[in-house]
C-alpha cells in the first residue's frame, strides 16, 4: 500500500488506537431532511469535536463544514435513488474522481446491494472506484447495504463483506449480528459497523461494544448519535467505548452526566 493510501487510512482508523469513530451524515442522499439532518450545518459543528472522520456527500460538506475545518472526510459518492424510487439498490457512482480529490477526502465510500436485481452493477462500481482510487491513493469504504428481504445474519453480511473485500475495498462497513466475529475473521480488510435505526441510548452503546469486541475497528454510526437526545453525549459515550474499552454501563454514565449537564445550562 503506498505511502498516501497509508496516509489517508491513518486518518481515519487512528494509529494510536487502532479504531475509529466515524459520524455518518450522509443519509440525506436518499432520504432527503431526516429527522435530526434537518439542518446539517449546526449539528455537524456540535459533533465535530468528538468524530475521528465525518462521511457525508459533496454538497453538505461544501455547504455545511467550513474548509478550515481539520477533519477527516469519507466522501459519499455513490446514490442516484431515493426513499419515494423504486429501488434503493440501483446506485450509480455521483463523484468524479477529481472532485473528490479536489475535496481533499480521505477515503471515497459506495453502497453494494449483494443479492439485489442491481447486485452486478453495484459490485462493479465498487471495482471501477476501487481503481480510481488507487491510482490517486484514496482508499473505498465499502457499505454493505441491506435489502429489506435480506437476513441481518453472519451468513448474509459475511458474504456481503467478504466480497467487498475481495473486489478490492480498504474498509467495510457493515452491522452488528449474532456471530459478528465470524462476519469478522472471514473479512480480510478492517470492519466498522454502522448504527441503524435509531435504538434506546443503552442499546446502542451495547451495540458498539459488542461490535468492537468482536472484532470491529470501530462504527461509523449516524441516526443513534445525531437522533438521540444528546447527540454530544452519544458521541463522546461511543468513543470511549471504541478508543478507551469503556463498558457500555461506564460509557451511559458518561452521556447521562452529559445530558444532565445540557438540561442544567
Ligand atoms: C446511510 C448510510 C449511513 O452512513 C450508515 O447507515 C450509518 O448510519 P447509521 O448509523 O444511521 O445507520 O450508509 O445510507
């Protein structure tokens, strides 16, 4: 791996821990102004400070994180649908590759839709991202999306990041599941997990837990940090929990001190 894929990894996945914290915000590709992404500009600041990396598109980068920021980005370049489409699978690449390196990103992230009818063109847009990528240094999350008749199980996201690693990605992401360490040791590239849908604080915190336990690098989590009641004391709750080994039960106590403290201001 050369010296820039290095580089740009080693902002994502932090050297001294090994782990990473990503801020999903790029859900508005599809769903448009999701509940707590209404105004991306004011919570992206208010988390900014506790994320490892932000993954967002282009345009809510451009329009809401200022370009001194210094934060990491993983660069949504994948879409094409919508919530109200009739498929969520048949993404297509949305990013050149020279806008991308013009954002100055740190690694570009696409969506496969294994067992989908558009399975075949999203596992070749990871490829052709993969080679663009690699010709400029910048590694691809790969995202393994799942479809609504798909299984959440080992077997199914096993596959799922399995074949992403085996087309090349640098990264996957997937979800948590019963047997996650298999879904782990049979991926040959670092795996975060992603949140999913909004859960109770205490879940979600058990989730990213247990998902670096088994394996995880990390999470790259979105709804259960910007949707909670204390999107600051989710953040810096899961980050203890990734970079510092918390327990979930320590890392709780830390976002209820956090919202008590939010109630009293
Ligand atoms: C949306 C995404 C999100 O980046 C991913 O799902 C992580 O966000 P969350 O924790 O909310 O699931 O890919 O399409």
């Amino acid at each position: 791996m050369d010296w820039g894929m290095k580089n740009r990894l080693s902002r994502i996945i932090k050297p001294d821990t090994g782990k990473t914290v990503m801020l999903a915000v790029d859900h508005g590709y599809f769903l448009g102004p999701t509940s707590g992404l209404e105004e991306p500009t004011g919570i992206i600041s208010e988390l900014i400070p506790w994320a490892d990396s932000l993954m967002l598109t282009r345009g809510v980068l451009r329009a809401s994180v200022k370009a001194e920021q210094d934060i990491p980005i993983v660069l949504r370049v994948s879409g094409g649908t919508s919530i109200v489409g009739n498929s969520l699978a048949n993404e297509g690449i949305t990013v050149a590759i020279d806008d991308a390196l013009r954002l100055n990103v740190s690694a570009l992230a696409l969506s496969i839709f294994v067992g989908s009818e558009h399975e075949k063109e999203t596992l070749l847009n990871l490829s052709k991202l993969v080679d663009e990528g690699q010709k400029f240094g910048i590694p691809v999350l790969a995202v393994t999306a799942v479809g609504r008749e798909m299984a959440r199980d080992a077997r199914y996201l096993g596959l799922c990041c399995r074949i992403a690693a085996e087309l090349g990605a640098h990264l996957v992401k997937t979800y948590y599941c019963d047997n996650f360490e298999e879904v782990v040791k049979a991926c040959p590239v670092p795996v975060v997990i992603a949140g999913g849908k909004k859960i109770e604080e205490k879940a979600a915190l058990e989730l990213a837990y247990n998902a670096v336990r088994d394996g995880a690098v990390g999470v790259d989590m979105g709804r259960n940090i910007f949707q909670s009641d204390c999107p600051v004391g989710m953040i810096k709750a899961v980050k203890q929990i990734v970079h510092q080994g918390l327990s979930a039960k320590e890392a709780l106590a830390i976002y209820n001190d956090v919202k008590k403290d939010k109630l009293k201001s």
